[in-house]
C-alpha cells in the first residue's frame, strides 16, 4: 500500500506507516464507501489525537493519515485510497477549517488536494467533516479499536 501511494509525490505517503496507529484493527468506515481503514499520527499529532475527543483543536502541523482496502465477494482484498488531512495556518482555507484534504488513488494518482491540483475534488471532505466543527473537523474511529 504505502509504495503505491507514493508514487503520488506527496510528501508524507510513503511515510504514514512510520507513524503511530491509532486503531487496533482496521475498521469498516462508512464515511470512507464502507472500505476498512487504519488511523494514524504523526508526531505533531500524536498527543492531541491521543485525546480523540477530548483533543480540542490539532495543532498546525499535525497529519492524519488513513490507509483502506475492500474486501470483494469472492474474498479478495483490494488496496483502497489513502486519505489524508493536515492542519494548515489561520487563514489557510477557512472553509475547511484550515485542513488540507489529499485524496489519493492505489495506484498513486492525486485525486485532489485542498488548495491545490483538483481542489473541487476533495471538497466533499471537507463538507462532511465540517459537521464536526465541536471537535475540530474530525470523526474519531469506533471505541473498540482505539489504542490508548
């Protein structure tokens, strides 16, 4: 997955597996077509992300990456996209909340990011996490898998 992804050149996808997890197990992500993802942190995330929702707000810097793949009828798994977001400066793009959304596809291909290449392609991202304003744009994953 991770060699896949970065053939993206986007800086941190090669790197995201270095970086602690924050699930047990991946999990099925309605929010993500129903795929089954992993969590995880890099350093500047770690402490606050660790919280979940009691975190308050990520400090800028901090990466979040999420990793997925399918499980077909007939039992294959199939590596998913990668999703990631970075928490950017005031004023970066206010209407998602300062993050920058990255999409990108199992073959490596960049879907879009948040101010930059196919922008109008990751706004969905950023239209539903917006929801979770109270926590700073993001869903925390299933009690069950988190690591504490």
């Amino acid at each position: 997955m991770k060699n896949s992804y970065a053939k993206s050149g986007v800086k941190d996808a090669g790197y995201y597996m270095d970086w602690k997890i924050f699930s047990t197990a991946p999990y099925a992500s309605g929010t993500h077509g129903g795929r089954h993802v992993s969590n995880y942190g890099n350093a500047v995330a770690e402490e606050a992300y660790a919280l979940y929702e009691e975190g308050g707000k990520m400090p800028v810097g901090s990466v979040l990456a999420k990793d997925s793949f399918a499980v077909q009828t007939d039992g294959r798994a199939v590596v998913g996209p990668l999703f990631m977001m970075e928490k950017m400066a005031a004023g970066f793009n206010e209407a998602s909340g300062n993050w920058k959304y990255t999409l990108i596809l199992p073959n490596g291909q960049t879907v879009g990011t948040t101010n930059g290449q196919g922008s109008g392609a990751v706004k969905f991202c950023y239209e539903c996490h917006m929801a979770a304003e109270d926590t700073d744009s993001l869903f925390f994953l299933p009690e069950e898998v988190r690591i504490n």
